[in-house]
C-alpha cells in the first residue's frame, strides 16, 4: 500500500506542475475552443515538469475520426 501511495503522490504533484505550466503560459485565458487549444492545455499539463526544461507541447492539427454510417 506505502509504495501505491507514493506513485499517487508523485502523480497529483506532477500534474499540478503541469497546470502551473499551462496558467503561466497562459493557456486557461487564451486557448482557443477548438480541438488543438484545448489538445495543447491537456498535453501541456500532462508533461508536468518537462515544460521547465524545453518542452513546449503544441498540438497543429486534431484529425477526429468520422462515425461510420
């Protein structure tokens, strides 16, 4: 259970420096409502601490798959 809970631990805190990220970059006011604005807030606070060493995560292009009819 201990080591569970550190993986969680680690996990919550990762995230939270994701969107500490993402709110200095500003990506909560200026993202636009589309596919890759709201694909590049997401990836953004999924790479956590990377975005304080070079990472910068865009997303171009959503290619959204058609339902089949």
């Amino acid at each position: 259970m201990r080591g569970g809970g550190l993986i969680l631990t680690i996990a919550l805190i990762w995230l939270i420096i994701g969107a500490i990220a993402a709110g200095q970059r500003g990506l909560y006011t200026d993202t636009p409502e589309n596919c890759p604005g709201i694909s590049t807030l997401a990836v953004t606070v999924i790479a956590g601490p990377l975005n304080y060493f070079g990472v910068n995560p865009e997303v171009e292009e959503c290619i959204l798959p058609e339902p089949s009819q």
